[in-house]
C-alpha cells in the first residue's frame, strides 16, 4: 500500500466549540467541511496517519520528526483543560522513515527536540478525525526553513516507508491559509493576502500541485501564510500518482483564511512527477543565467564550484579584468537557489589585495560558511544562481530621510555592533524595514537609542540580489 489519500485543514482552536465559546459560529461552513473531510479520512481505513503541523518542533535546517511511543496534549493555553487526547506514534513507520532519510543523506529524523506534547495544529485535526476513528497511530512531521524542493522529497520518503512497510496511510496536511486579509483582522492587511487565497485554493482543489513550487518566498512571506509548507509536503507523498482532489470549503472571517480540502489516490501517473519537471526547469534557466554571466558572478560560481568539488580554494584566474585585479573594494556574494536566499557573505570593507580575491574568499564563506543554511552539496550547484555586490565607501548619514531602499544599502551600529543591509533587495520595501532588518542583525533593539546609520552604493553583478 501507500499514501492513499490526503485532507488538507487548516487549525484554528476556536473551532472546537469549548475553545470558541459561540465564536465558531462565524466558521461554520469551515467546521462542517472539515467534519465531513474527517468522516471520508475514516472511511479510507487508514493504519496510519501522518500529519505534518507548523507548529510541531521545527528547525532551519532539518524535518524533526516526534519520537517515542506517543504523546498527549490538550487546549489549556487557549483557556480550556477538559478537552485532552493522547495519541500512539507509529515507530516502526518512523523508523522505516528516518533510515530512508539517512540512506540518501537527507535532513530527517528524530534528533535534537524530544517533541513536547502536541501542539494546536495537530490537536484541532485529530479533534474532529477521533470522532470517526480512534484507533489510528500517528506520525508527527514538523516543517523547516529548507527550500519547497525538500518539503516535497520529504513526503516521497513518506510514501516510500508507507509503500515498503504496507500501510495504508492518511496524510493531513494541517496549516492555515493567508493571516493578513483584511485591515481590522490581527495580523492587518497585505495585497498578497487574498491572492494566495485566491491562487492555493484553485492549486490545491484541483490538485495542480506542480504549481505549488511557483510560489515566491517573498509573496508568500507578505501573504502571512501558514500551511504552504504543509501543502507541498503531502504533494510529494502523492508524486507520480493520479489524484482526485475536491474543495470543501474556504472562509476568512478573522483576517485569516481557512481552507478545507479532500484529495484521493487515483492510481499511478508517471507524468504528474513534478519535483522532477521543477527542478530540471530550473536547471535550464539557471543554464541561461550562466551563458550571461560577467566575470564578477562567474568567478563567484567558479570558486565555490571548485571548493565544493574538490575541497580546495580555486587559484586566482588569469583571465580577470583589470578592474578586478586592480583595485580594492569590499563585496558580498548572495548565492539563490529556486528564488529563495540560499547562503550571502560580504566584507563592509576590502579585507583582500583586490576585488577578485574577495571574491573567491567570500563566495566560499557564502556556499559553506552562512550559519542560516547547510553547506552546499555538490548535487545543487547546477540550481544556484550568483549575484555579487561591489560596495562603494560608507558615508554617515544624519537621518532615514536620507536613505533609499532601491539606492543604497545601509548600515546600522552602535558600539562594537553593527549590522548591514544590501539595496533594493525583494521583499524589502520601506527604509523603515531595511533599517529593522539591519538592526536585528546587529543585535540592537527596536528602542535602543545612539545609533550611528551609514549608507553606500554597490554595483551588482550577476542574477538575483539577496
């Protein structure tokens, strides 16, 4: 057997109607969808359901997956203790799981957080499927800061343990749509809100899940979205399979969306392998990308290539132009992969005889040395598109009236702190929020006061900004 069908459900706690007290009136249409969502998951007879939750341990770098023989947990942060349940891991699933990841090499398992007990985007799922059947085990995922690509493998190796062992497996994908709909909601109001709404729910009904990789970072970031993550990773537990796919309901009555839908395995179909066809898309344009790279983002990519390929630092080429080899100016290296940031590092400052060895130095720092991401491996060098930012001197300004987000990049310090941001970066708007960031970085507070703001100029080379 295998992954034999999917609901996707989103996890608010005041639909449990001793957590709403009378407020889930207003997702009504939202609590009978996903009744009948949890009633058809029952009738699949499933042995196993496996669950993916952003509100399960998560980390930057890796999908934890609970460990041990169960766990139980309850609504008490949300004001209520008498609704409580405890559920049974299946671990023979989850050791089958975590020895597929290991055997590719992929960032899976039980290591590091024990899991704690379930929290609500588990708990408002299993609410309404135990009223329907009681006996099933449970395998908890949590998601990750790794790339769309790596969700989707995820739920193959889902698949794979759940074909190899012989469940019949339920995956429920539980996440909530877009947080920022309307004005007066909590979470206020973004453009991209009610277009994702609009897009994920045309996606997902029709289960056109190819298109799912097609959603930006940056778009899904300003959509305050919860579940995309989610979403994908059931998409790759049905890869090459036909699917059958119904919309039951949306709502967004508090500023945040709720989707409910249903999807069935429909038997296989080699040509719904859309990792495949994703990544081998981004191959080509990546391709294209290098055909018309200067010798700035070129030398990046050639130096990072050969330290990944071979464990040593490229020697400097001969063929550079002058203006690399003669000159010194400090230069960051942003390397993407898929459109999302995959590694940046830079030097304020020349630290280096010349612009081309900070190059080298600093594109090997950006594919092995970023603490935000795992080193490059050598299987990704053929997705990965360089930019190379050459800054001009650091000027002090008086004021954020005389900044430009798009012009230059800034600045922010106060004593031995300092933190920097690069212009006209995607998803970075206002001198409001470029300075924020830049603060962050630093490690200075919002409300701390003396703080020195510089700006520059950079000439970028090459692909993306990061």
């Amino acid at each position: 057997m295998t992954v034999i069908g999917g609901i996707m459900v989103p996890h608010p706690p005041l639909i449990v109607p001793q957590v709403g007290r009378g407020e889930e009136r207003a997702v009504a249409a939202t609590g009978q969808a996903f009744a009948r969502a949890a009633e058809e998951l029952a009738q699949w007879g499933p042995e196993t359901i496996v669950l993916a939750s952003p509100h399960a341990v998560m980390y930057g770098d890796y999908f934890h997956v609970s460990p041990g023989k169960g766990a139980s947990g309850d609504f008490r942060q949300f004001g209520v203790r008498d609704v409580s349940m405890e559920v049974s891991y299946d671990r023979e699933f989850v050791e089958r799981l975590c020895d597929l990841a290991d055997g590719e090499d992929f960032p899976l398992g039980t290591l590091g957080d024990t899991g704690g007990g379930l929290d609500h985007g588990t708990l408002v799922p299993l609410y309404f499927i135990r009223k329907y059947r009681k006996d099933v085990r449970l395998v908890r995922l949590g998601l990750s800061g790794l790339s769309l690509s790596d969700h989707y493998r995820a739920g193959q190796l889902v698949a794979r343990a759940a074909g190899q062992l012989g469940r019949r497996v339920a995956f429920v994908a539980s996440g909530d749509l877009s947080h920022k709909l309307t004005e007066d909601g909590p979470y206020g109001f973004a453009p991209q809100g009610p277009e994702y709404d609009r897009r994920i729910m045309e996606v997902m009904g029709q289960a056109r899940f190819g298109e799912l990789f097609g959603f930006g970072e940056s778009f899904c970031e300003k959509a305050a979205e919860c579940g995309h993550r989610s979403f994908v990773m059931m998409a790759g537990a049905f890869d090459r399979r036909a699917v059958e796919a119904r919309a039951l309901s949306y709502e967004g009555p508090f500023g945040v969306g709720y989707g409910v839908c249903v999807f069935r395995d429909a038997g296989p179909d080699d040509s719904r392998n859309f990792l495949e066809q994703y990544e081998d898309g981004q191959r080509e344009a990546c391709a294209r990308i290098r055909e018309g790279e200067d010798p700035y983002a070129g030398l990046a990519r050639r130096s990072l290539e050969h330290y990944v390929r071979f464990g040593r630092r490229l020697p400097l080429p001969k063929d550079l132009p002058e203006e690399m080899t003669d000159r010194r100016a400090g230069a960051f290296v942003s390397i993407h992969k898929q459109g999302a940031l995959r590694g940046c590092i830079g030097t304020i400052s020349p630290v280096c005889e010349n612009v081309a060895r900070e190059i080298l130095q600093n594109a090997v720092s950006a594919g092995t040395g970023d603490p935000r991401f795992p080193e490059v491996r050598e299987e990704e060098l053929d997705q990965l598109v360089y930019s190379v930012d050459v800054l001009g001197q650091a000027t002090s300004v008086d004021s954020p009236d005389q900044l430009d987000v798009k012009r230059y990049g800034v600045i922010v310090s106060k004593g031995g702190r300092r933190g920097i941001l690069l212009p006209d970066l995607e998803g970075v708007d206002t001198v409001e929020e470029q300075i924020a960031i830049a603060r962050r970085k630093a490690g200075i507070g919002e409300l701390e006061t003396g703080v020195k703001l510089e700006r520059f100029e950079v000439v970028r080379h090459g692909g993306e900004g990061a």
